[in-house]
C-alpha cells in the first residue's frame, strides 16, 4: 500500500516545484488580458499534467473546487503515476485570477503535498483567518480578541507603539468595520485585492515585507495553504470556517468536519511535514513574475520544507523558440 511507502520530502521537493513553475509559466500569456478563465484554465492544465509525473499516489484535498465543478484537479482526483507514497496535495494553480487578468501585483501559483490525511480538507467555503510570523509566544493573539485587542496584544509582544504595527487585511466591504478599528489604534493598514495565500505569506518575513500580521475572513482552502507554508517558515495562523449556508455546512459535513465552531491552530491543519512551492506569474514581494526573455522564460520560486526549515529561491531559466 503507497501509504507505507517513506514521504520522502527531500526528493519530492525539486519535482513539486517543478509544478508550480509550468502553471506559472503556462499562463502567463494570459497576464493583462483580462480573460480570467482562461489564464486559470492554462495553469490547471500545465499543474496537473506535472503533477502526473511525479512518483506519488496522490489525491487532491484542496483544489479547484468538487467534482461537479471542476473538470480536472477537483477535490478527490488522484494524480501522480501511482508509484510511490500516498500524499495529500493541497494546491491554487493560480492565487490571483483577477491579478492576472488585470497585471497586477502578487498572483502565484501555490501547491503543498504532504503524507496522506494530514492535511485539513477544508471545505469551500469562508475561514475567519488571523496569522503573525515567528518568534512570539503561543497564542498572544487569537481570533476571540478584537481588532483592536490583536493590534495592541502584538505592540506588547513587540515591546512598540500600535502605530508601529502593519496590518494586511484583504479590500472587501464585510471587513470596512475590521479596518476601521485597526486604524483607530493607530496601526497601518496594508489592503490586498486578492491573493491572501500571499498575505499570510508577508508575515513571515516581516522584515523584508513589514508586515506584522494578517487578519479578515478569505476562502478556506486558502488558509491550508497559508498554513503549509507557515508550518515551513514558522510563524502562527489560526482558522474558523464560516458558514452562509446550508449547502455550505453540508459541504463541511461531507469533508469531515463535525465541530462547526472549531479554531483551527496551523498544527491542526496541517499535521506533518509538508513541502510548499509557490512560483511568481506578475511580479510581486514575496517573487518575481515571470519574465520572457530572447531565448528564454525564467521564473522565480519559494522553495520550503518544514521537516528542515530550509527556504529555497529559486531561478529557472528554460530555454524556448
């Protein structure tokens, strides 16, 4: 049975990059073109293609949505050549359709493969995120304490002033209220359009990014993701599925979950090692986008493995007609 066989994540990593590279590098004709199927469409097909070489029993926990919806890299599909561990895949062959489409900043091609079952199978549906980056103690801050408690909890923890602290939160009108009380404590406010993935992403590196922490309600799949990559680079995250429906508990139900209300630490959503890689498509501040150039495509993407803690950046240069 593939589920005995050793997740080895120092061979798979190169070849999980390797994914996210072609989806990158397969929709990028479609930046500026304001065709948001289109360019998502591209990376799907490119991600599950590479995906398909790779020697991995593999099932897809967080994908492009259920099998009625999606046509390929739905949640269940099995991919790989069918040799070699059982792996949960949890992937976004393109954070940031709309960045695309519109050549904006920080869309990725995200995917993180970890050993079978260890990987939360989110539902799609919303998820009421909050994430800092490392080196503070467990637990300072929580999704139970307000805006305002977070930012002035975290100004504590960082022995600074509130004014002192950025906040990035996603631009929607249900978090107007959100962004209101985090600029009255005098913190910074550092509005994305779209790509939270990318947004929990920046408080691991608050140092390059100068982003302290990450808060607001996004997709669910997507805070798995941003939990593989903080369980690579440290930091916290934690998770509250949001319901508007019922259509959307009975998704719940069908992934498993039983307690509705339940705070997911980045622990319980990812419960073992995991490998993340997430490639550029339009240039942003975690990677570059890709780039053509006379001869050839070059790309540039994050590497992580959270059995090492390495961090990899990587150039890839393939030469083209």
């Amino acid at each position: 049975m593939s589920a005995t066989v050793d997740f080895n994540d120092r061979m798979l990593s190169l070849g999980l990059a390797r994914v996210s590279e072609a989806a990158a590098v397969a929709c990028a004709d479609m930046i500026g073109r304001g065709d948001e199927k289109a360019a998502d469409q591209a990376a799907v097909n490119a991600m599950r293609e590479q995906l398909n070489l790779l020697n991995i029993e593999g099932v897809v926990v967080i994908g492009e949505g259920e099998r009625d919806e999606a046509p390929m890299l739905f949640i269940g599909e099995e991919v790989g050549s069918g040799n070699g561990p059982g792996v949960d895949i949890a992937l976004d062959p393109l954070e940031g359709t709309t960045l695309t489409a519109k050549a904006m900043p920080n869309a990725l091609t995200v995917i993180a493969m970890a050993p079978r079952g260890t990987l939360l199978h989110a539902p799609d549906t919303y998820m009421d995120k909050l994430a800092i980056g490392p080196g503070y103690d467990k637990d300072v801050v929580s999704l139970d304490m307000s805006p305002r408690e977070r930012v002035e909890a975290l100004a504590k923890a960082q022995g600074c002033k509130t004014s002192d602290i950025t906040v990035c939160i996603l631009e929607r009108p249900r978090h107007q209220d959100m962004i209101a009380e985090v600029r009255a404590t005098g913190a910074a406010v550092y509005l994305i359009t779209d790509g939270d993935v990318a947004g929990v992403i920046h408080c691991a590196e608050a140092e390059r990014t100068g982003i302290d922490m990450y808060m607001g309600s996004g997709g669910a799949p997507e805070g798995v993701l941003a939990a593989s990559a903080l369980k690579c680079m440290g930091g916290q995250i934690w998770g509250r599925l949001l319901f508007r429906n019922d259509d959307e508990r009975a998704r719940a139900t069908k992934a498993g979950i039983t307690d509705f209300d339940r705070i997911y630490s980045r622990d319980e959503m990812v419960t073992s090692d995991v490998i993340f890689a997430a490639t550029g498509v339009t240039d942003g501040s975690i990677v570059s986008g890709v780039k053509r150039r006379p001869g050839y495509v070059e790309t540039e993407t994050v590497l992580m493995r959270s059995k090492t803690g390495s961090f990899r950046r990587m150039i890839y240069r393939n030469p083209v007609d």
